[in-house]
C-alpha cells in the first residue's frame, strides 16, 4: 500500500475538480501535485456516481420537459426543497459549467451536450484523474456501466440498492477489529453528527450480523465510515468534509487535509502528532 508520499482523496474534492470555479481547481490541483501519488476508492466512485451523473440525468430530463435552461435554472433554484439542498448544489455548479452570455435556446442545447458527455463519460475522467484505486470495498455499484439506451433522453445507471454481489461484507470482516476499535471510541464520543450517529448504528449491527450487511444500504447510509476504512493505512486524508473526518482521521492516525469552501483560503493541515484538533474554526 502506497504511504508517505502518498495523498487519499475523498468524494467531496473529486466533486470540487470537476466542478467547482477555477481558482479551486487551482489550489486542489497545487495539493495533489506536491505528493508522489493520489490514491481513491470504490465508494468514492459511487458516490461521485450518485451525486453527480444521476444529477445530471435528472437536469436532462428536466431541460427536455421544460425545453429551457432559464427555467431549468429558476426550478433547481426555488422549486427543489430545503431537504434537497446537496441536489440544488450539485445541480447549480452543473449549470454554470455552461457557456454564459448566450441565449436561452442556444444555452438550453449547450447544457443537453455537456450533460450527456458527462453522463457518458464522467465516470472515466473520473477513474483517470484518481490515480490509483484502492481494491476497498470491490463496491459492485461503481462499477455497473452507464448505458445510455437512448440519447439525451433514457440512461440506465445501474441498481441503486446494494446487493448479494458487492463484496462489501468481506471487506468488513476483514476490517472486524478496526471496527471494533471505531464502534468503542465512537461509542463514547459526545455531540455525535448524524452521519456518525448513523455510522454508530451501523458498527453495532454488522458487528454481530455481518451477513446482513447488504440490506442496511452500508455504501449510502455510511459512506464516511467505509472511505475511512478504505483509507486505513494512507497517512494523508484530503476532504472538504471536515466534520466526520476529523473523527476518523483522529481514530486511524491519520494527516487530516481540509480545504475550506473559499477558494482563496489555504488548505488546513491536522497532522496526526499535534492532537488534540479544533477544525471547527475553519472557513
């Protein structure tokens, strides 16, 4: 396993190179240079998947019911509720990818092109700019092919259940004590986020039913919890998820490497000798 030189990045910064504005880019980009490899996983793929190409299905099929990107663009912005704020981000940073200063039928036909490239091919850029994959998981998920059955309009994106064939409940059992090791201290930690709560929960239950671990969904109920244990034994851990990862970083030892959502802030670095941390300062 690559260490050292080594970087490990999560979901949050594959979103960011691709869609965020240039001067992050830049400073994602200035990170992942001064280290000899990069290195991801499988879960982070399926989420890149979930979070990204399915929003885009969803944009293109809202750009072919409405036939307008203006509109497209007002219903991600005060139609989508609340609850769905992640999507409206997602979606958002999608649209501005577009050619701007153009007229709404040649911005509508610009955003159907751009989002059935993406949809085709995200994925692979994806995998081609990970550098090395880590086996992890084997989640089956991310490696289902897109398919686009027919174009601009029908894709098949696989499954969105986990099933009998991810190798997800082998890779836990042989993570079993580092679990155990999480599940205690987790178990005693204070003010726990929802997404450690849920990851709580989840140790419990496939500590002594591990065979069961397919029917609580582990890849989209806990995908914090299963990157960390894909990225035991990689020394630096770069997020823009600070809040669980400053728990699973401290558990495995590990640098944790937040880069703020202000691309003119300069990347915080926790290393794993100057504990205890309080990322919570952090812009």
């Amino acid at each position: 396993m690559p260490s050292g030189t080594a970087i490990f990045t999560d979901t949050s910064i594959q979103i960011a190179r691709l869609l965020r504005e240039p001067e992050m880019k830049k400073a994602i980009e200035q990170r992942l240079a001064s280290y000899n490899i990069t290195i991801s996983s499988p879960v982070v793929v399926q989420e890149f998947k979930r979070r990204v190409i399915n929003e885009a299905v969803y944009l293109m099929n809202q750009l072919n019911a409405k036939g307008s990107y203006e509109k497209v663009q007002r219903h991600v912005t005060s139609v989508l509720p609340p609850q769905q704020n992640r999507k409206r981000q997602i979606c958002l940073l999608m649209l501005q990818e577009i050619f701007k200063d153009r007229d709404d039928a040649e911005l509508t036909e610009r955003a159907k092109r751009y989002l059935r490239t993406l949809i085709k091919h995200g994925i692979f850029r994806l995998k081609k700019n990970l550098g090395h994959l880590v086996s992890g998981t084997g989640c089956y998920l991310s490696n289902y092919p897109i398919k686009e059955k027919k174009p601009y309009e029908r894709y098949d994106l696989g499954e969105k259940k986990c099933c009998s064939l991810c190798p997800v409940t082998d890779f836990l059992k042989e993570k079993n004590e580092l679990c155990k090791q999480i599940l205690e201290i987790l178990s005693n930690l204070p003010n726990k986020t929802k997404e450690l709560e849920k990851a709580c929960e989840f140790l419990q239950k496939c500590l002594v039913h591990p065979d069961g671990v397919h029917e609580m969904e582990p890849c989209s109920s806990v995908g914090d919890l299963l990157i960390a244990l894909e990225s035991h034994k990689i020394l630096n851990f770069y997020t823009m998820n600070y809040k669980e990862s400053t728990f699973f970083c401290g558990v495995l030892g590990q640098n944790l490497i937040v880069r703020p959502n202000n691309p003119v802030y300069q990347d915080i670095i926790y290393s794993n000798t100057s504990k205890p941390w309080n990322p919570q300062s952090n812009g």
